[in-house]
C-alpha cells in the first residue's frame, strides 16, 4: 500500500479536497501500487504542486521527478 499526498495549486484546491481553499490544498489517497499512482500524477499534473508519497517506509518528494 502507498499513501501519497497531493498538494494541490491553491486555485483548484476547491476541486480536489473537501472544504479545499488556499489554505486547505492537500489531500491523502492511498494506493495499490506504483503504477496506478503515477497514473492519477499524470492526470492531474496541472493543477499539483507536489506529491509526498510513502513507499516502502521511505517518503518520497514526487516534485522533482518528471512523468511521461
């Protein structure tokens, strides 16, 4: 299992995270595997920020990381 938590630009936190405003853009979500995490990165990739996620006991910043 992998949870991941996406940080969301603050204009679209409103779409993505209940009661989401400027101040309220992270949501947690919690995956099978790898794959379908980078999946859901790559369908949202306009409106993140950064993605924390937990694998294997390590956290990862997904930022720095490009997705094709």
């Amino acid at each position: 299992m992998i949870v991941a938590r996406f940080e969301f630009k603050p204009e679209h936190a409103s779409s993505f995270v209940i009661n989401g405003s400027a101040d309220r853009n992270v949501a947690e979500v919690m995956f099978e595997s790898v794959e379908s995490l980078i999946e859901t990165m790559k369908e949202f990739e306009d409106y993140l920020v950064d993605c924390l996620a937990i694998v294997n006991g390590k956290v990862l910043s997904l930022s720095s990381f490009k997705i094709r």
